[in-house]
C-alpha cells in the first residue's frame, strides 16, 4: 500500500476496505467483427470503510453503485484502480488466493430480492449450514451458528423456521434469512444491496433496524446501497453520492444530507418527498432529463447536460475532486478555486 | 344542499376465484371523490387498492367471481351498465388509468401515435381527429408532437411514463387513476413526472385517483388519503387530519414507519403480517397485530369479533374524517 493517497485525501489509510480509483467496464461487442465498446459502469472511484462504520452509496439506477458493490467483494475484477482488504491488495487475487487468506469469509453479501436470492429447494437450514461447509466447520458448531444466525434475525424460536423452505416465509422473513446467512461466517464487511426496497413499508423498519443492531454489535464495516437517501440515514455515517459511474460528493452523512454541494446531489435530495400535506401546493426543483447512457458518456462533467448552472468548462474539461467544506468533498467545476 | 360528488362508490366488492378459495380483494368499500379532487389510496401490497382501481375502470381479470355495490360517476351508475356502453360512454372519455408498470407494456413494432390513438378509433372518433388529440396531450405532458412516430425503444423510462399519462387524458376525461404512477422510476425522474401531474391537475381541474404503498409520495398530490388494510377500507379524511391525525392503529402504525429525511424522528414498525384475503381475522382484520387490541382488555370480544362502523371524528380538513375503528365509539 502507497505510504498516502494523495490524490484522494477523503480514502483513510487505516481503514479495512479502500479502494483506490477503482474502474470497473463491462465489454460490450456490438456486432461480431465490430470493435468493442466499453460500459463505464465504475469509473474513477476512491472509498475506504472502516470497521463499525457505515457507508451509504446512493445514486440512480444505471449509476454504478451495484457494480461498485461487487468489486469490492471482488465477485467482478477491476480494470484498473486497487482494492486493500486489511491491509493486503486484493485487487489481482485469484479465487485461491482469496481463499487462502480468509477473504471470502470475511465478506459477504446481502441482495435486493429475498425472493430470488434464495434457493427454492434448499431449506433454510441447508441455506445456512452451506456457508459454513465451504469453510470447513466442524458440524457440532455448525448447528450452534445456524441457532445464533437465526436468533439474530429474531427468526424466532429457530426451530420453527429450520426445517421450512423459502416458499413458506414471507418477503420480510425471507429477507431475514438472507441477512443470517451473510453474517453466519462472522464477516468483516458486509455490502447490502437495496436489502429493503422490496420490501412493505412497514416491514422495512424491522429489517432496518436488524440490520443496525448486527452491525453495530459485530463493529462491521457496511456498505449500504440504495437509491433512497432516507432509509440509509437511520443507520449511515458517511454518504458516497454516485452519478454515471463517477464520484459526485462523499462526506458525513448528516452534513451532506443537510447542506449537499454538487447540483446532482441537491436535485436528489430535493427530489425525495417526507409526509407532509403541504407538499402538493408546490413544485419540486430537481434537474430535468434522465441519467445518460454510460457506453457514450457526456464530456467533460457527465452531468452537465442536465446542470442548472452549467458553464463553459463543465462541457470540455472532466472536474477534479475538492474538498469543498472541511470533510465534504465535490466532483464540481462550481467549487475550484481558479 | 351538499353538491353531488363527482364519483360515488357504495359497498363496492370484488372477489376473485383462485384454488385456494375465494380472495375477498375489496370488501364493501365506500367512499366519494369530488371534482378537481385528488384522493390517494394508500395500502400495502395485498390491501386490494389496485383491485378497487380495476373495478372503478371495469377491467377486472377472469378469475372474478363477484362484483357488487353501486359506482355512481356524474350521477349515473356504471358498474352495472352494459359494456358496449361502459367502452364507448364511460372508459378514457369520463374516467381514464393509467395502469401500474404500463410504460413497460407498450407494443415494441407499433409506433407511439399508432397505439395512442386505438382506444379513440374504436370509439369512433376519425383517425385524423384522433391524431390531433394524441399531439395535444403529448404537448401537454412536455414531449414534442412529432413522438407519434417514434417507437417505445427510441423513449427513455420516464419519456415512456409521460406517454401513457398523454394517453390518459387525451380524451378528456374528469378522472384519472393512477396505480403507482412512478414504482419503476428513478427518484429525480419520480419527482419530474409528479411535478407534471400536479401540473396537468391544475391546467385541466382533473381528480385523480392517487394509488400507491408510499405515504410520503402520496403527499405529494393528494387533498384526501384513504387507507386499505386487507380489503377494506379504514381510515379516510384530508391530508391534514390523515398526517396530522391519524386516527386508526394501522394509519399511525404505517406514518411512523416513514423514514424522513428532513426531521428526526424514532421510527417504529407494526409486527406480523399482512394477513391473507381468503380467510381474514374476523372482527376487525387488523386486531392481531393491533397495540390497543393487546393493551385493553375491554377491546376483547368487540374487535375479534364484531366488524367495527365507520366513525366520523372531528377534522380539520374540509372533507369529512371517517374511521372504523372500535376505540372511538
């Protein structure tokens, strides 16, 4: 690991995962002799979580979080950019390698849809002893995990929900296995992808709060992903904002939330309504237009199009990242000083 | 005189035949919608608000083993007229929707003009005419005329979603319903498209049918909120005594289960689950997992067994309150 990232002074050394100016590009081949073209799907972005804290990546769909995600857990390979687990660079690693040092069973994942992510001829015993084979527990502990996991979840008493399959639980249950098993190997870090926008409002608060109390008892570090800034602020301290694959704003959570910085960010949180009656007497300001298509991205700032206040060289010149406010830090032409 | 209401609804039920039994998705719901009104129906999934959409438009599927109850739209009932004259008088000209996850429905290798205007020549208006009406409405949603010949790949997500609301108010109609305008739209295209329909609500004095799970986007058009719980109806009333107010265990279960964004506060949720349509609680539907049920004993024997009346409360809101809830008689 480089001595300090210079280029990004928001990334903590110390940390458990950083990635550093991570691009990660699906391949697309138009036509069989034509030349192919490459998907931006993560481009250019630096991060670090530490134990006992939670990062939440918001953006729109086709933003790059998910891909962001899976790299980290390196279920995808970078293209360029590195990623440290504990000090070790993982970034090239092949599944042996990663294996041998414990990786994968110190991350893991927990998916949108209960309703897919789960096999449906497994019970749920066998979802939750399957882990801990791969990783070799001996079967005597195997059970008292597969107890505890459960206790957990508050699938409560376990012996009820053991023997049953996942047809015979409910979304907000099966989500709960889900969580039991992405914990059951006592991982370090966990990526939860939307893990409640399937879900019933009223369901999601439980499974919120599960969440919460998992990762603060076990101080894991949390990558929460989602497209919805208000279920992520009940458990999150920092806030990655995604546009178009690339870095927008990162910094606390409460801080940016309350005072966003970069255009994209201000429309995202001005876009997202509380229960308020009033609401229907006024017009929402938030940036007309959709997120662009990420094999022909803009030039320069990849939001321009779409920027109330736009100017000369958001069109010619990609913006660098600066630290704005003590801690906030803007991919924005708005906030160099020149 | 109270002015007539513009929509009517009296004990509407629509029931469904499935292998399991006999799904009671809207059970004897009653309410009324007045003109220029826009009144949101707010439930889970499996409350029957969008089935209480498909009756209102009569497009029900064919599992249907009951409708009854009486829906009185401008004075006239509709439920039980035939459907020739439901098709040719009443649908997209009175009372229009826009279906949830339409936008995703549009037919691939039929330009946009072409499929907008089918409904229209089928109710006789000439092609010409219809095309007019077509261009009109996608000017009024914000898109350029000439996307009639444009075909659904060409239209990103939220362009597709302002294509089907052009479709619904291209024949003018008093009503729109909409089920889950915005469920597969990005949170700023979300915001976009409510802005218009709160646009296209002022322009045309329209009422809408505003149905959604998402009590904070609800909030975002409705002057009246109605709440669902398994097939029926239990709360009703203006925004303000809705979120001001909530009277019913469920409502307030559900408002404080909101997260928000702007202010702090402690969120909760309700335990168990939905229950199921085929065989509901008896009594009230919701008295399993109702706090007051479990804290009062003088709740026992009236909740889980007899079905609660509607109770009117005192508003604040220029629309009546109504709840069915045993605690307030």
């Amino acid at each position: 690991m480089p001595e300090t990232f210079e280029d990004a002074p928001w990334v903590r050394k110390d940390s458990l995962v950083i990635a550093h100016r991570l691009r990660t590009y699906y391949t697309i081949k138009p036509g069989l002799l034509a030349k192919p073209r490459f998907v931006k799907a993560v481009d250019d972005i630096s991060l670090s979580i530490d134990r006992g804290i939670t990062l939440a990546v918001v953006g729109e769909s086709g933003s790059g979080k998910t891909t962001l995600g899976r790299t980290l857990i390196r279920l995808l390979k970078p293209i360029s950019g590195e990623i440290y687990f504990d000090g070790k660079d993982i970034t090239r690693m092949d599944e042996d390698e990663l294996k041998s040092i414990g990786f994968r069973r110190r991350v893991s994942m927990v998916f949108q849809d209960p309703y897919s992510s789960l096999n449906p001829f497994h019970s749920i015993h066998f979802i939750l002893e399957e882990p801990l084979m791969i990783h070799g527990i001996p079967r005597e502990e195997r059970e008292e995990r597969i107890y505890e996991a459960l206790e957990e979840v508050k699938l409560t008493p376990p012996e009820d929900f053991i023997n049953k399959y996942p047809h015979m639980l409910s979304g907000g249950q099966r989500q709960r296995v889900a969580i039991a098993r992405a914990i059951i190997t006592n991982p370090d870090f966990i990526v939860a992808d939307e893990p409640v926008s399937m879900l019933d409002a009223s369901i999601r608060v439980e499974i919120l709060t599960i969440l919460k109390d998992i990762q603060q008892r076990h101080r894991m570090a949390f990558m929460y992903i989602t497209h919805d800034i208000s279920t992520a602020k009940y458990f999150s301290d920092y806030i990655l904002i995604m546009y178009a694959g690339q870095f927008a704003e990162y910094g606390p959570f409460r801080d940016v939330v309350k005072n966003p910085l970069h255009p994209y960010a201000q429309s995202l949180i001005e876009a997202i309504p509380d229960p308020d009656p009033n609401n229907r007497l006024r017009e929402r300001k938030v940036a007309p237009g959709e997120p662009p298509n990420l094999v022909n991205p803009p030039s320069g700032c990849r939001f321009h199009p779409r920027c109330p206040y736009a100017m000369d060289i958001c069109k010619r010149q990609e913006p660098p990242v600066v630290e704005a406010r003590p801690g906030v830090f803007v991919k924005c032409w708005l906030y160099v000083k020149r | 005189m109270i002015a007539m209401a513009l929509l009517e609804v009296h004990n509407a039920k629509l029931y469904y035949l499935t292998t399991k039994g006999i799904v009671k998705a809207v059970d004897d719901v009653s309410f009324e919608l007045n003109e220029g009104e826009t009144l949101a129906i707010v439930g889970e999934s499996g409350s029957g608000k969008s089935t209480l959409a498909k009756l209102l438009v009569r497009v029900w599927e064919r599992n249907v083993t009951l409708v009854d109850g009486e829906v009185i739209l401008d004075g006239k009932e509709v439920l039980h007229i035939s459907e020739e004259e439901f098709r040719r008088e009443i649908r997209w000209k009175k009372i229009a929707m826009v279906p949830q996850a339409s936008m995703n429905a549009l037919n691939p290798v039929i330009k946009i003009g072409d499929q907008m205007i089918e409904p229209l020549l089928l109710q006789g208006t000439g092609r010409d005419e219809a095309l007019k009406m077509a261009m009109d409405a996608l000017e009024a949603v914000g898109l350029p005329r000439d996307i009639v010949n444009r075909y659904p790949h060409q239209l990103s997500g939220g362009m597709k979603q302002r294509v089907i609301i052009a479709m619904s108010i291209m024949a003018h109609p008093k009503i729109v319903i909409l089920d889950e305008p915005t469920s597969a739209l990005d949170v700023i295209t979300q915001a976009n498209i409510m802005n218009l329909l709160k646009k296209l609500k002022w322009e045309f004095k329209l009422s809408y049918i505003f149905i959604t799970h998402d009590l904070a986007l609800a909030s975002e058009l409705a002057d009246s909120v109605a709440i669902m719980y398994a097939g029926k109806l239990v709360e009703i009333g203006g925004a303000e005594d809705i979120y001001g107010n909530p009277s019913h265990p469920y409502t307030q279960g559900l408002i404080s289960s909101v997260p928000t964004l702007r202010v702090d506060k402690t969120l909760s949720f309700i335990p168990g689950e939905v229950p199921s349509l085929i065989n509901p609680p008896p009594g009230c539907r919701f008295h399993p997992r109702c706090p007051f049920y479990k804290d009062r004993d003088y709740l026992r024997g009236l909740c889980d067994a007899k079905e609660p009346p509607m109770i009117e409360l005192k508003g604040n809101a220029s629309r009546r309150h109504l709840v069915a809830c045993w605690l307030y008689k």
